[in-house]
C-alpha cells in the first residue's frame, strides 16, 4: 500500500535546484554550439537538442531511483558493484576508442562511460560497508583495506583507458566517505603518506599528455599555442566577463571559437564570459545551495548507510564542480571532468541524476526509521 508520508516529505527544494542547473545547462550549451552553427559549420543534432533528450531519460532515472526503499541498494550493493566491474573489463575488451581514449560501450546507436556508473557504485559500496562496521574508536588499517581495493581496483582499470579525471573523482569520493566515518590518528598518518608516495611514483606512469598537462598547469605561456592553448583561452573568456558579462550569445571568445572543448570542459568558460562575475556567483551559489542541501539530507537522515551514502554522492558532486570550475579558471589541471548537469555528455547527466534521486530517496523516507 502507497503510504501518504513519501509525498509530504518528498524534497521539493532539491528537486527544484536540480531543474534550475539542467536549465542553465540547456541554455549555456545552446549559446556554446551557436557560434558554429552562425559560421555554417556542419554540427548534426545540436549538442544542446541531445542535452535536452537526454535530460529527459535522466528525469525517468531519477524518478526510478526514489520509487524504492534506498534500504535495497545496501542488500544489493555488492551485485551493483560487481556488475560496473564488469562493465569497466567490458570496456578494455571492447570499447569503443575515441581520440585515444577508449572509455565508451557500444549499445547499438548509443554510447555510454561506464566510469561515470563506478562513482555511484564506489559510494554504495563504501556505505555499505562504512554504516555495517562503525564504531567510537574510528577505523583502523585493519579495517580499511577492503574499502581501500574496492575505490582502487576500480581507479586503476579507468586510469587504464585512460580517463584519470574520474578516476581522480573515485579516489576523492572515497575520502571524502573515509574522513566522514572517522579514521584513527595512527591510519590516517599511514594513509596520507601512502597516498603522498603513491602520487610521487605514479608520475612516472603517466602518459606523455597527462605529464604535460600539468606542467602546462604550473607555467601556461610555456606552449601558449599548443597545450597551454585552452588553458589561456579560457581565463581570457572568463576576465573578459567582467563584473556584468557580455550578455546572452555575446561572448566574443565562444563566438569566434577561440574557446575549445566549449561545450564540454570549458563550459563554465562560456556561462561566465556572458554573464560576468555576478552572474557566475549566483550559478555557483545554486551549488553551494544543492551540496549544503544533500549534506542536511545526510545529518537528517536517522539510519548510517543513509548518512554515509548520501555524504557520498554529495561529494561526487562537489568535487566534480570544483575540479570542473578550476580547470576553467587555470586553478587546476585540464583533466577533463565534467561540470553536473552542466556540460554536455549522456553519462554524465544520467548518474548525476541518479544520484539525486537516491539523495531524494533518503530524504523521502528518513521518517521510517527511529532516531
């Protein structure tokens, strides 16, 4: 039988900053492609069209993702897990490779990243395991390793293919979940030289591109028409906003297609050269809004894996946003991670809506449990 309660405690607030963003979306990817578009350049579907789409499949997505008791994902989060597994091995096997990049799966006409999928399954994973084994002392190394392999078994097969953008969002999920539970003094000493070390040796593994992004990052002039060419265009768009912007389709930097990647990396780029520093603080404020909401979903939630789960997913939307806005502003390295509900791409707009939906999940029914 339907109970009543799931409407009076269905959360309109999150509801309506998720559409808010999607919306700002729409209209920023629209003023993206209309440069090309205006020169007469063959484009197809316009991106903002498919956005639009797609947006719709992701509102069925995170319908389905709050019909249920989220209560099921932690019965079930070790199969999720092991099927997005499956789908990342699929992908070395199989994937389809794009400009040197093999991260995709073929389903007939469609295309989907199955690294986008392993964020959520990382942070049922880890909740589950996180809510079933708290305690007041805090986790030790002990009982770290298993959360340990299942964030890095993961990592290491999306640095495979290679996408280290999502795989550097995994690791920060994680923790970020880690440091929520509680971690004693003596593993988390450990863990931060590990982690230290780790990074030092993994330059060494990384591709000729990947090294150069970041030195491109530390001195962008170094090859200002080469690699260091988007970081440059892009704070050139963002400065030449100013405090009020150019206005709607007024951005010169998008309009004459100096800015690359403008639909998708440097989307915020786009949004703040039209609408300025003011117009790009109240964007920025929605998500400020949206992480300040999921975290009070978090603290108001009265069972752990609900607490932990939804800490999750409100980082993987944080640290998405920060590492998208400072590759645009020259803050951080270009590694390609998408900005939510923002940038263009299917996968992307469909796992941050199921995230959502689980935190409306959470917030829905926190009134079925006891305090």
């Amino acid at each position: 039988m339907f109970d009543r309660r799931l409407i009076q405690h269905f959360d309109w607030v999150l509801l309506g900053l998720t559409l808010v963003l999607a919306g700002i979306g729409i209209l920023t990817l629209y003023s993206a492609v209309n440069a090309s578009a205006a020169l007469g350049r063959p484009t197809g579907p316009p991106v903002y069209l498919k956005q639009l789409y797609s947006f719709g499949v992701a509102t069925i997505a995170m319908v389905v993702m709050f019909l249920f008791n989220y209560k099921l994902l932690h019965r079930w989060g070790g199969v999720i897990y092991g099927f997005s597994i499956a789908l990342l091995l699929a992908v070395l096997l199989a994937g389809k490779e794009v400009s040197g990049s093999q991260r995709w799966l073929m389903l007939g006409p469609l295309s989907f990243q199955p690294s986008e999928i392993a964020k959520i399954t990382v942070a049922i994973v880890l909740a589950r395991y996180f809510s079933d084994h708290m305690s007041q002392e805090g986790f030790g190394l002990r009982n770290l390793w298993k959360p340990l392999f299942w964030c890095l078994f993961p990592f290491l097969l999306i640095a495979r293919q290679p996408d280290l953008g999502t795989g550097l969002v995994i690791l920060l999920i994680a923790a970020s979940m880690t440091l929520f539970v509680k971690v004693e003094r003596r593993a988390m000493i450990c863990l931060t030289g590990a982690g230290v070390f780790m990074c030092s040796v993994a330059w060494f593994f990384l591709k000729e591109y990947q090294k150069q992004r970041i030195a491109i990052f530390v001195d962008p002039g170094k090859d200002p028409l080469g690699a260091g060419y988007h970081i440059i265009q892009s704070k050139i768009a963002v400065g030449s906003g100013m405090f009020w912007g150019k206005g709607f389709l007024e951005g010169t930097q998008n309009a004459l297609s100096f800015l690359p990647e403008q639909h998708t990396d440097f989307i915020f780029s786009v949004l703040a050269e039209e609408w300025g520093f003011l117009g790009s603080a109240v964007f920025v404020g929605f998500y400020v809004a949206t992480i300040v909401w999921g975290l009070s979903i978090a603290m108001r939630s009265k069972e752990p894996f609900g607490t932990v789960l939804a800490v999750g997913i409100t980082s993987m939307l944080f640290w998405q946003a920060v590492i998208n806005v400072g590759m645009a502003l020259g803050l951080l390295p270009v590694v390609g991670v998408p900005l939510p509900l923002i940038s263009y791409g299917g996968s992307s707009l469909l796992v941050t809506s199921i995230g959502i939906g689980i935190l409306m999940n959470i917030s829905m029914r926190r009134f079925m449990f006891k305090s």
